[in-house]
C-alpha cells in the first residue's frame, strides 16, 4: 500500500523509545534535583530535603518545573527571619544565580546530549527542533504536551524510517529533525545494524526451538 496511508508501528521499538525518555529524564531530574538541594543546604535553609523531593518531581515537566521549583524554593532563602537581611539578600543572589547556571547546563546542555547519544537513532534531534516542539505540544496538550513533546517526536521519527516512504522525501525529513546532513546514512546503518541483531535473535530463537523439538523426540523414543 501506499507509505502515507499506513498506520503507526506500535511495537518494542516505540516502547523502547519511552522508557528510554523516562530513564534519561529521571536521571537529569535526580542530578538537577541534587544540584539545587546541595545549594540550599549550603546557603543553611533547613528546608533543603524537600525542595530536592519537589525539584526532582516539578523536573519532569520540561522548563516549566524548573521555574516553578524556583519560585517556590526563593521564597524561603528570602524570607528567612532568623538571618540578618542582607544576608538574606545575598543568598537570594547566589540561589538565583547559580540555580539558572545549573538549569542550563543540565535541561539544555546534558539532556539534550544524552537524548542525542543515548537515547538511540529515534531520539537524535536538533534542540531547536525539540524547543520548537515542546511549545508546540505545550498549545495543543498543555504542560502535558511539554512532557510528551520528546516520545512524540521519535515516535514520528520511528514512523519515518519505518514507513516506505520515498528518500526523496525522508532525507530531508531526517536532515531537518537531526540538523545535520549525515543523518540519512545515519539511519540507514542504524535501521541495517537493528534488522541484522533482529534477524540473529530470529536465527537463535528457531536453532532453539530445533533444538528443544530433538531431544523431545529422542525422549519418546523407546
């Protein structure tokens, strides 16, 4: 049948793609998490151990759980009664500060490298188009969408190398959503790599059962 009309592959390779995403998004949220928890403690607020839990949970809706374990951990640096104003002030500074520097380095600089080098072929994407596509899902499905927007887009991606679709029109598909020319090649030793593993596990698989279907029969015999 024709490529466009067939429907969406929903197999090990797209589940694979979402626990890959929970499993990359859980590490950056415990490491962000411990950045800003071992910040407060440092700047002595006695509530450290729950804006960590807080971080590490708001951490999963992309920027917006950032910015929201933010306003709520200023609050309490700042209006802290038992120390001096000013010093207060100062460590409100020093948790502004350092809390954006960790935020960027690790939701923008460690998850989308791990997304593009560990999360396999589906989950290489430029991120420009992953910004583009969390606001985008971010206005058709809300905060959700934000969480969703990363599976979606290798679930589509998944789709198009999958789907026979003409390289006429999948190249520049792949080029686009990767950002680099040499994502065409990419996928196709990928895809080629996935389908020889696929085709040893099969040959395995049936050598096994040949096997087990043997000694069966050599245990019938009288």
């Amino acid at each position: 049948g024709f490529w466009i009309f067939d429907p969406l592959p929903i197999d090990k390779e797209v589940s694979r793609v979402f626990r890959s995403y929970l499993l990359l998004k859980t590490l950056v949220c415990v490491l962000f998490g411990s950045c800003m928890g071992l910040l407060l403690c440092c700047l002595d607020c006695p509530l450290w151990p729950l804006f960590w839990i807080m971080t590490f949970l708001l951490n999963y809706i992309p920027e917006v759980g950032a910015l929201l374990s933010a306003l709520l951990s200023v609050p309490a640096v700042l209006f802290d009664g038992e120390v001096p104003f000013s010093t207060r002030c100062w460590r409100t500074v020093w948790l502004v500060v350092f809390g954006t520097l960790f935020k960027v380095v690790t939701g923008n600089v460690i998850e989308v490298h791990m997304y593009s080098t560990q999360g396999g072929q589906f989950m290489r994407m430029h991120p420009v188009i992953l910004m583009g596509m969390m606001m985008l899902c971010y206005s058709l499905m809300g905060v959700s969408g934000m969480f969703l927007a990363v599976p979606i887009v290798a679930t589509l991606k998944f789709y198009l190398v999958a789907a026979n679709m003409p390289r006429a029109f999948l190249n520049p598909l792949l080029i686009l959503i990767e950002g680099d020319v040499t994502s065409p090649h990419r996928n196709f030793v990928d895809t080629h790599k996935l389908k020889v593993c696929r085709g040893r596990a099969q040959l395995l698989t049936v050598g096994e059962e040949s096997e087990s279907l043997q000694l069966s029969l050599l245990a019938e015999q009288p």
